[in-house]
C-alpha cells in the first residue's frame, strides 16, 4: 500500500498539462484495493479521493485528499491508515503545500512539502517514529524542476490533459517529487478500451509507466491505468506490478462530478 498512490500519480499522458476543467470542489472516488497474496487476488482496503476548497488569508485553494485505510477484518494481519494532502490551485492545480501521514504495520512516517516556486526548491519536513517511541526529525531544502509536482496533485494533474490528441505509442518523461526525491517516469499512451465497472460501461483511455531511476515498479506494460475518456476523466481502474507483488484498484463509486 505504500507505493499505491505513487502507482496511480505515474500513468500520465503524453501531452502538456491545461488549466484544470475536470476537477471541481466536492467530488468524491472511492475504490477498493486488492492485493494478490499466495497468488489470489483478495480484497484489503479502501481507498477514497476528496476534493473541496479551503480559504486562506490570501486565496482560496483547492484541497486534494486521499486517505487509504484496510478493512476492519484485516486489521490485525496489518493495518494501514494513511492519510495524503495536497493544497493546489483550483485553476492550475500547482501545489503549494504536500503532506503524507502515514501508518502502516506499525510503521510511522509524517513528509510535509512546501513548494518555493520562484526559487524551484522544496522546504521538506520529515518525522519518524523509532523502535522505542520516540520520534526522529529532519528538515531540509533542496532544488526541484520547475514542473515537479508531489504526489496528489499529479494524480488530478493527469485528468486535465488532452489525451484525444495522443496515438498510441506516444511517450514522454515526466517528474514526481516523493520522499525527498525526484522521479523520472517513462509513460505510454497505448489505446482506448471499454470496459464493466461498478459505475457503469465506461470508454477509457489505457495508460502503461516505467520508471527509469527506481525499482518501484515492475513489467512492461504490466502498471496500467484506466482513465474514463468523457470530460471527468475518472481513474476507474489500475492494475500494478511492484517488487513484493501485485495488484489492482477498483472503483467503487463517484459523486460530486464536475461535467
């Protein structure tokens, strides 16, 4: 589960971001994750995506949740509570401040991103819990590319792009800033398809990822997402490969659509 949501951020298009004409105040995705364990494919968790708009002294953002979380019966084999923000334009969707919280086993960790854009640099806060309770701490700054975008706010980043413009083959690198480092991701546009979802028959855009700095993911062609190809472009589906196994994301339901 950790690397899920950085599964999803990577399957990008091969066109150049637009302003934001998908994204709107009160949507609401829900999915269900599985996860293949002695090779069946079982269901352990939810994972749901939030939007809503946040006034501050100077302007009004658009908050970017994701909170991901196992089912109660599973809880005792390894419970996850994870919890992802990100603070963007609601016109742009740029990010101006990332937070991660996460738990998961046991295993604590807190990053917080605030990103100096006429600098191109990152103010970086990160917290963990040690072995015996107590907590270590790390700030620092360091430089980014002028298009690095954190975690959340790619994965909406990726609705607003014309992907009717793309052929199949089409591939272009992009970069997603995650724990303190920059990612350089190999994306694919590789057709459309139809395909049975829990929200109806859907025509989607079908995306393929490499990653070519990092070990995350495994396969070619093997970490796909589907992006409904209508105005919203919703994630109904993804399959992914990583070093410790597979799986697959599955939506479950979609409120508050902006078209």
């Amino acid at each position: 589960m950790r690397y899920l949501l950085l599964i999803i951020s990577l399957l990008i298009s091969t066109i150049t971001s637009a302003q934001n004409t998908s994204i709107g105040a009160n949507e609401k995705l829900t999915f269900s994750a599985s996860y293949n364990m002695s090779g069946l494919l079982t269901e352990l968790a939810q994972v749901t995506l939030e939007t809503s708009e946040v006034n501050t002294s100077k302007s009004t953002l658009l908050r970017l949740k994701c909170t991901a979380a196992t089912y109660s019966k599973w809880d005792s084999f390894f419970k996850i509570r994870d919890l992802y923000e990100s603070y963007v334009s609601p016109k742009s969707l740029k990010p101006y401040l990332y937070k991660r919280d996460i738990n998961e086993g046991g295993y604590e960790k807190f990053m917080q991103y605030k990103f100096k854009r006429k600098t191109n640099t990152v103010e970086s806060i990160k917290r963990k819990k040690r072995g015996d309770g107590t907590t270590w701490q790390e700030k620092k700054s360091f430089k980014i590319g002028s298009s690095t975008k954190d975690l959340i706010s790619t994965i909406y980043n990726i609705r607003n792009l014309d992907f009717h413009k793309s052929s199949p083959g089409d591939n272009q690198v992009f970069t997603i800033v995650f724990d303190n480092e920059e990612f350089s991701i190999n994306v694919k546009y590789l057709n459309k398809e139809t395909i049975n979802t829990n929200i109806g028959e859907k025509e989607c855009y079908k995306l393929a990822i490499s990653v070519t700095n990092s070990n995350v993911l495994k396969g070619n062609n093997g970490n796909l997402l589907w992006l409904t190809s209508d105005a919203n472009k919703i994630p109904v589906y993804a399959k992914f490969k990583i070093a410790v196994g597979s799986g697959e994301l599955k939506i479950k339901s979609a409120t508050g659509l902006k078209n």
